[in-house]
C-alpha cells in the first residue's frame, strides 16, 4: 500500500489531533483500505514530520475511535467500517468534504427517525416546567427568527438546535441525553442543509411544542415522526 501525507510539524494545533484526522480522512475516503496495514512509525514520523510520541498518541486516539488497531508483529491495522464510532463528533467533522450531503443527511434522517419519535413522546410525559418553560421560549425565538423579513440562516441552525436538544434533555431518560449533546455537529450540519433556501418546517415544530406542552405523547410521537420526512428536509427519497 502507498501513502503520502503532508508535513504538519508546523501546524499550531495539537500535532497528534492534526496526524489522525490526516490518518482519519484517508480511511473514511477509503484510500487506506479496511483491513490493510498503515506504514510504519519511521515511516509516518518522517511524512509527517513529527515525533513518535505525537504518533502514538495519533494512533491511541483512532484506537479510541474503532478506526485503527494495533497489533504485535502484525503492525497498526484500518478496522472495518462496521467498527467505526460514527457518533464520534470529531470523526464527523473529519469526514466533512468526503461524503455526500444528500446520502450524510439521509442515513442521519433514518437513526432521527428511529429515536426523535419515541424522544418527542417522553418528553410530553416526563418535561419539568422548567423545561415547558424553556422549550416555550425557545419556540418562540424560533417563529421571530422564521418570520424575519430576511432569513437568518445562522440563526435559525442554531435555535432549531436548541429545541430539539431541549426534546433530547426532557425525556427523563439518560440514554436519551448523548442524542442532544454528542450530535450536534451532525444536527449541524443537516439543519445547514435542509434550511438553505429558508425551509424551516415551522408548523411541524408548532405541532411538536404544542403537542408536547400539551402532555400528549401519542400525538407528539406522530407529529415528530411526520416531521422527519425526506421531502419536509430537500433531501432526496431513500432508494
């Protein structure tokens, strides 16, 4: 296998942060292959123009991520994609540029569609009134900002962030709560996406609030789910 990486010995970084998102996005664009040795520390602390203790330490933390694993005699291996932690918010933003959108967007619209429901319906039951209180507000902010003369795209990510976080944190449920925090740069991104052109859904997320508000988590579940529809988000239909 051939591999050629740039010098990054004077990056003002973390130097092992820039090494494995360098190692990171060649395995994610597939040119370091599943199952195929990485070369060796000689070779990669001469590319990269780094230490073998920054290497190492660029090596442990793609460990940490399912991308490699290393072994005596046998030397540091790519995992398979089945081993890949793709909750990993730095493994998501390293795989920014190397995938589609429409194809980052719609497998992220399956697992919303697989666990936000079900999140929207706990939330009707179990939100404090802290929390109605909060979600209140944040819908709120949501129609000023989608009733602005000019749409703030900006904005607009980010209070929509906010509501469906809020959802995340108010199911009572901790499974629930790294589905708030640890993605956001995927919500990040989808909302990006699918608010380019000023498309909000601001009635399905009226219906989600009141629903929730409301208590009534049976329509909450329902609505939620009518929200994450491919065509509400300018994604294409799954094949």
């Amino acid at each position: 296998m051939v591999s050629t990486f740039n010098s990054i010995s004077g990056s003002k970084r973390s130097l092992h942060v820039q090494v494995a998102r360098e190692i990171a996005r060649g395995i994610l664009s597939g040119d370091l292959a599943e199952g195929s040795v990485i070369p060796g520390e000689m070779v990669l602390c001469e590319e990269f123009g780094i230490s073998r203790t920054a290497l190492r330490e660029a090596v442990k933390l793609l460990t940490s991520k399912g991308l490699l694993e290393s072994r005596p005699k046998i030397g540091t291996k790519v995992m398979a994609r089945a081993y890949w932690n793709f909750l990993d918010p730095q493994l998501i933003e390293w795989m920014d540029g190397l995938i589609d959108i429409d194809v980052f967007c719609q497998q992220f619209l399956g697992l919303r569609k697989a666990i936000e429901p079900e999140a929207c319906a706990l939330a009707a039951l179990h939100a404090s009134a802290e929390q109605r209180i909060e979600l209140s507000e944040t819908f709120q902010s949501m129609c000023e900002i989608a009733n602005a003369p000019e749409f703030d795209q900006e904005a607009w990510i980010e209070i929509d962030m906010k509501f469906h976080n809020l959802i995340f944190n108010s199911t009572g449920n901790n499974f629930y709560l790294p589905f708030g925090n640890i993605l956001q740069s995927m919500f990040i991104n989808f909302f990006a996406h699918s608010s380019k052109e000023g498309d909000v859904c601001l009635r399905e997320h009226r219906e989600i609030y009141e629903a929730i508000m409301a208590g009534n988590s049976e329509k909450a579940k329902k609505v939620s789910l009518d929200h994450l529809q491919s065509d509400k988000h300018r994604l294409p239909a799954a094949s």
